[in-house]
C-alpha cells in the first residue's frame, strides 16, 4: 500500500517498535520513504521486526536497549545518527500495564510501570535531543486514555501517562524555539493489540467496550499510524503540545472498560 505522505531521505526512530501500535507505526513511515530505526528490550524480537520491515521494503535498523536504561538508549540513538543521520521524526512508545486493583499492585509493580511509562519516555526524549533534526524535528508520544480518564484497576498506568502528557506539553514549551516540535497521539481501543487483549479479556468485555466507542468499532494500528504520519508532516508545522485521542470518540464519557466480567476475573486473582 503506498502512503500519501513523503519521508524520503527522512530518518525515524521508533521506541517499542518491535510489536503492537508501534510497530504499525513503523511499517507506516517505511512505507512512505523513510529510513527508520527501532529499539525493544528484547534482541530476538527487534531482529524479527527489522526483518519484516526490510521485507516489506523499508530500509530498517535495530538495536536492543531498555527504556529504564538511560545509557543503553543513548547508545541506540547515537548509532542510529551515525548510520542514518539527524533524526527527524521520533516515537516514544515503550509502555508497560497489567490490570490490577490498587491494594492489588505491589510496590514494585507500582514503580516497573513508572518506570517504563514515565521514565522511559525520559529518557528517550533526552537522550533524543542532541540527535534530532532541528529545526524540523518532530517528537510524537504514545500515550493512553488513562493519562485523563480514570480506569478502574490502572491506577499505576493513570499516573504515569498523566506524566507523560506532561512530558509533551513542557517538552514542546521548552524546544519550540529549536524548531522541535512535541506532541502526544492517545490511542483508543485498537483492535488486534497486548493491550486490549488484557483490558477487555472476555467477549463479553470486548463488546462492552466496542459498544462504548460513539463510532462504534474499535481503532485499527493504521488508524494510529496516520494520526502519526500527519502530525509529523509539514501540513501540522504550527501543532506542538496536543495531546490527540485517536479514538473514535471513546474519550468523550463513554469509557468501558472494568465490567463486572473484568471484575470477576481481577477479584478471583
């Protein structure tokens, strides 16, 4: 499929864009020209996505390094620039969620999800500064409904996208005089992902949620992937600190998503 955007010559830099949304993403930005570049923590599966890119036609590049690792990130983008120049569009989207009450989450667990959401996303944004594009460079988060939205049994994952968000709006009072521009895109539900699976596990759940979104369906990872390609192209030059639900709506007031059937298999834990 050939994409109405032009990335030639463009180098993306993709965190957490060996699977899922971001991995989408990725496929996107090759498809539209660009040289791009993932990172996950796991070896195997970034060999895995950079093959499919290339497969697919895109010129990729891959490199293991966790978010929660300020050095091991720093090198990725390091060798990224040294390969294929200033980074112009980069994608924070490493995230860590389990559904869990809040007497239910252990400290630990509080701290792992913090830690990936929030201080990966860090990180990532300043450890990405000396190698982007600028002016011109383009910063998208992924964040979630949960950084505005209270869910039941998220409340880890509440408190870190809401920093997150953060991150985008003082990230792009801050470099907006380099010509950086930063912005979040919060994905609604999106069909085929980690996440809902374990948000909606039941059929029953599954179609509480649909039935929730005012359009009616659940989001596709291209719908995601466009909102991206957009937001990092010319047409949105004069955009920077948005956070943009690409949901269908869902954010509007008819979020569900802890039915009793999600209850039941929370509580039964």
């Amino acid at each position: 499929m050939n994409s109405p955007f032009n990335y030639n010559g463009k180098t993306v830099f993709v965190s957490g864009g060996t699977s899922g949304i971001n991995l989408g993403i990725a496929h996107a930005f090759a498809r539209a020209g660009a040289k791009v570049s993932v990172i996950s923590r796991k070896q195997d599966k970034v060999d895995a996505a950079v093959a499919e890119l290339k497969k697919n036609g895109g010129e990729a590049i891959g490199f293991s390094a966790d978010v929660r690792n300020y050095a091991s990130v720093e090198a990725a983008l390091k060798s990224t620039h040294a390969k294929f120049g200033e980074i112009d569009v980069l994608i924070s989207g490493a995230a860590g969620n389990f559904p869990a009450p809040a007497l239910g989450i252990s400290p630990n667990g509080f701290k792992s999800v913090v830690d990936i959401d929030l201080i990966g996303s860090f990180h990532v944004l300043r450890a990405a500064h000396a190698f982007l594009k600028k002016p011109g460079g383009s910063i998208i988060q992924i964040s979630a409904p949960q950084a505005y939205t209270t869910m039941e049994f998220q409340m880890h994952v509440c408190a870190a996208k809401a920093g997150v968000d953060m991150l985008t709006r003082v990230g792009a009072l801050e470099w907006g005089p380099l010509g950086v521009r930063v912005n979040s895109v919060v994905p609604g539900p999106i069909e085929g992902t980690e996440g809902m699976a374990r948000l909606a596990p039941t059929p029953e759940t599954q179609e509480a949620v649909r039935a929730s979104v005012p359009m009616g369906r659940y989001g596709s990872k291209q719908d995601i992937a466009d909102a991206c390609l957009w937001l990092a192209s010319p047409m949105a030059s004069y955009v920077t600190g948005v956070v943009l639900p690409v949901d269908g709506g869902w954010s509007l007031g008819g979020i569900a998503v802890s039915s009793h059937e999600t209850k039941k298999l929370l509580t039964a834990k």
